[in-house]
C-alpha cells in the first residue's frame, strides 16, 4: 500500500514516505431530529456530509529501510504542504490497494520534531467537492 498526495492533476506529487499504523474515514450523516407535538422526538435521514481522514506518521530526516519514499527529507515535506495550503490547492488523497481516491483540502497540519530530528506529523483532511460552474 502507497498513500499519495498530489495537487493540480498530478502536476506535483507526494507519496508518504511512511505509512500510517492505521487510518480512519469518517462519513458523517447530517441527520436532524425534530420534536412533535404527539410522537415526542423524530429523526428525519439526512444527505450525507464530507468524509474525513487523519493521518498521523513521521517525515523522517534519515534514511530507513522501510520508506516508501526517498524523494525527499524532513522539513522538505513540510515546505510542500505548507505551500499547498497557502495556495488553497485542493489535494488529491489516493491509497493505493483501496477504494480511497478523493478530492480533499486540509483542516488541520501539525508536527513536531523529535530528539531524533525526525517530523511526527498530524494530517486532518476533509472532502473536497468539485462544483461546475456555467
């Protein structure tokens, strides 16, 4: 399994150097539950909401038998998200063995460094819908 990241129709493209243990999507359901004057509470379903990802791994600053990746070290990673962010770009999330291709943009990007120097990273991205626009 490979997870990429990738703005402007693969125009510049990240595959993590390190997998995550785990990851988790959330789908939620924008649900509303209302109250009747004779049933007490209802629930009508609602349309679905944006799925979301958190991925939390490290960019390593040494080399590793492990990595997926060798492109790039550290803080270059880093450089790359942050330019994305600033730019407002939506990015692609593909994992490669499963269903998992989306549009998302980023929520949140934290990391901190170790006492090894590598990067412990937290990535928050949500989906991203592409509206067409006559």
């Amino acid at each position: 399994m490979d997870i990429y990241l990738s703005v402007n129709n693969r125009e510049q493209v990240l595959c993590l150097p390190v997998l995550p243990a785990e990851f988790t999507i959330t789908k939620p359901q924008n649900n509303e539950v209302f109250e009747t004057v004779s049933l007490g509470e209802l629930k009508l379903i609602g349309k679905p909401g944006l799925k979301g990802i958190v991925i939390e791994s490290f960019f390593p600053v040494r080399d590793y038998p492990f990595l997926k990746d060798r492109s790039y070290k550290g803080f270059e990673y880093v450089y790359i998200i942050d330019k994305w962010i600033e730019a407002k770009y939506p990015i692609r999330l593909i994992i490669t063995e499963t269903p998992i291709n989306m549009v998302c943009c980023v929520d949140d990007f934290e990391y901190s460094v170790k006492k090894d120097g590598d990067l412990y990273y937290t990535l928050t991205l949500s989906e991203f819908r592409l509206v067409n626009t006559v």
